[in-house]
C-alpha cells in the first residue's frame, strides 16, 4: 500500500530520504549507500520537533524549465509567540 498523508505516523518517501510525520516531530531517515551523498549519510536520521519549523511557510513556485517546487520561508515572530509575515532579508 503507498505511503498517504492522512494521519501522523505517515510516511513520505523522497529521493535520498524518508520523512514520517509523528505528533510532536518530524523523522528524517536518510538512506545510506554507493549511490548516496555523503552529506545525507552522515547526517543519517535527524528528528525536527514541530516547534522548530512552525514559523515556516511553504509556497508553490514555478522554476525556469516549467517544474513545479516549494519555496520555505521563515515568518517573524511576534512578542506573543504569533506570526508576523514573511522575515526580510535574502530570498
């Protein structure tokens, strides 16, 4: 059965990389082999609590050979703990 995201504990598979969406979490799983990256085998598993990328915002965006992709931004924080829109600065 192919991977869904309907509910937490899913998994994502992507090209060197498996993401499960857990509760409080997210798993990165990096695969390990010949054809792999070094990068992504040393980094090996690597869990990112929901805290850490609640300020990110995804939006879709089209590259110059017409595929589609994503484009993370962070949001600045306000002093209650909110989002207060894009962050300035590189882009």
């Amino acid at each position: 059965m192919p991977p869904t995201m309907s509910r937490m504990g899913d998994v994502l598979a992507g090209f060197h990389a498996a993401w499960e969406f857990e509760s409080d979490s997210v798993l990165i799983r990096f695969e390990r082999g010949i054809r792999t990256p070094k990068l992504y085998q040393a980094l090996g598993e690597r869990r990112i609590p929901h805290e850490a990328i609640a300020a990110v915002t995804l939006s879709p965006r089209e590259t110059r050979d017409r595929r589609s992709s994503c484009r993370a931004e962070t949001r600045r924080r306000s002093s209650d703990g909110g989002g207060g829109g894009p962050a300035q600065g590189r882009r």
